[in-house]
C-alpha cells in the first residue's frame, strides 16, 4: 500500500487545484473540515477518508508544533489521486527519521504522526529541508489513490 517513491508530479500533470490555505494551530479544525470536504467532493470514500484526513492533519500539526507555528496546504487533484503537499519553514527533517516500525515498538520517543501518514498513503514523500542542507523548510506530500 505504500510507496515512497518520487513524489514530483511532472508539469503536464500538474493536477486541478481544490484548496489551497496558509494555516495555524487556531486554523487546524477548520482545515480539518475543509480537507474532508474536499476528499467527499472528488469521490473518495470511507474509510479511505478519514484515513487521508488524519494524515494530513497529522503533517499540518507536525508544521505547527516543530516549524514555526504556521504552514501552507495545497490539495490538488492529479489523475486519479488526491495530493496534498504540506510545507513549511521550520529547521526541516528528512524521511528517514520517521520511524519503521510504530514508535514505542522501536525505542522511538516520537514520529507517530508522520509514521501513520507514510502507512496510509498510497504516495508519500518529504521533501526539502534536511537540516543544513539548504533553505529552512520541508514538503510533505501525501496521496491516495481515488479509485
């Protein structure tokens, strides 16, 4: 179910936007709802769903808790999948600190968050940002097939 393969989307598939929102703590509910919306619109279905909606919320609460307090949601549509990118600014991390296995089972304190999303998701990827590597920030995207 998962693959962390490349998460590019080539130009030409660029996909249909459907939300695009800069977002705090006070903003994650309404994002939440927005999300959900938006995934029952474009057909995808329970349990599906709410798997992607946790997962995106998860990420989003991971920019708000680890970078910066705020992050940026685009949720696009992209053949037969929905796509959302969650970025940024914060010290940045790469993909492999996300735990293997469920944190606590592996000795990791933390990293369930994004353990959980990386499970869920048909495409999962980050992006950008490792630690002294370049710009501040990460890309997280998550997808899931609609069909």
């Amino acid at each position: 179910m998962v693959s962390s393969g490349p998460a590019e989307v080539p130009a030409e598939e660029s996909g249909r936007r459907l939300l695009e929102r800069r977002f705090t703590a006070r903003l994650l509910p309404q994002l939440r709802l927005l999300v959900e919306e938006c995934a029952a619109r474009e057909g995808l279905g329970e349990p599906r769903r709410g798997e992607f909606v946790l997962a995106v919320d998860e990420i989003a609460g991971n920019a708000v808790e680890h970078a910066g307090g705020s992050g940026r949601l685009v949720l696009r549509r992209v053949g037969e999948e929905l796509e959302c990118r969650i970025s940024d600014a914060g010290p940045g991390f790469s993909e492999e600190v996300i735990p293997e296995l469920l944190p606590g089972l592996d000795g990791a304190p933390k990293g369930r968050g994004l353990w959980l999303a990386r499970l869920v998701a048909d495409r999962f990827a980050v992006t950008g940002g490792a630690p002294g590597t370049g710009p501040p920030g990460a890309v997280v995207t998550v997808a899931v097939r609609l069909r």
